[in-house]
C-alpha cells in the first residue's frame, strides 16, 4: 500500500474571462477544477480566493461525472478594470487546507 497523502489541492484548477453575456455589459471570470482527495476525514468544501480573498465556497460533492465544480466572479466595477489572481482551497472536515496554484486571469480580454 501507499503511505497515506493526506488532503491535496484541487485537481486541474483554471480561471478564464467568461464571455458568454458581453452584450449585457457583465465582466466574469469562470474558476473551475477537478476534485480533491481527501486524507484520514471527508472534504467539507472549497473557497475560492481572489487576490488572496474569499471570494466565494463552493460544498464538496463526490464527482462521479465529468463534470467539473466551478464558481463565477462576476466583477463589480471596483475590480473590472485589472487582472486578478484566483486559487481554490480544499478544506476538510478537521480545518486542514490545501491550496491549488494561483492564475493571473484578465477579465477585460472578455469586452
């Protein structure tokens, strides 16, 4: 057997502009991954972080399809008009988190 690993990081995190609603003026980004894998307890949930903020959570499901999770920032004005940086968060039912890598997304690819 392997030794046991332990919560990890979501799987295969990605953030992009969203452009599916341009003609109503919303500015999004799209964060989405795969599921994590739990250690000795279950996963409660995930938070997405936006420049190192919560932004959003998302509860754990198990993920029996192909189907991704995935959160959308719709951005309000404040925060239109730059790149931010998106990471997604495990948390297990104990508090232990692991964090995903961090993606620079810049929504005004999308106007």
């Amino acid at each position: 057997q392997r030794k046991p690993a332990g919560l990890t990081p979501p799987r295969n995190m990605g953030a992009e502009a969203d452009t599916s609603m341009p003609l109503l003026g919303r500015t999004a980004v799209r964060v989405s991954w795969d599921t994590a894998y739990a250690g000795a307890v279950p996963i409660e949930r995930y938070d997405v972080l936006r420049d190192g903020k919560i932004i959003g959570s998302v509860p754990h499901s198990p993920q029996i399809t192909q189907q991704r999770f995935y959160f959308d920032d719709v951005l309000g004005e404040e925060h239109k008009d730059s790149p931010h940086k998106y990471h997604v968060r495990s948390i297990d039912a104990s508090g232990t988190t692991a964090d995903s890598p961090a993606l620079m997304v810049d929504a005004r690819v999308a106007l």
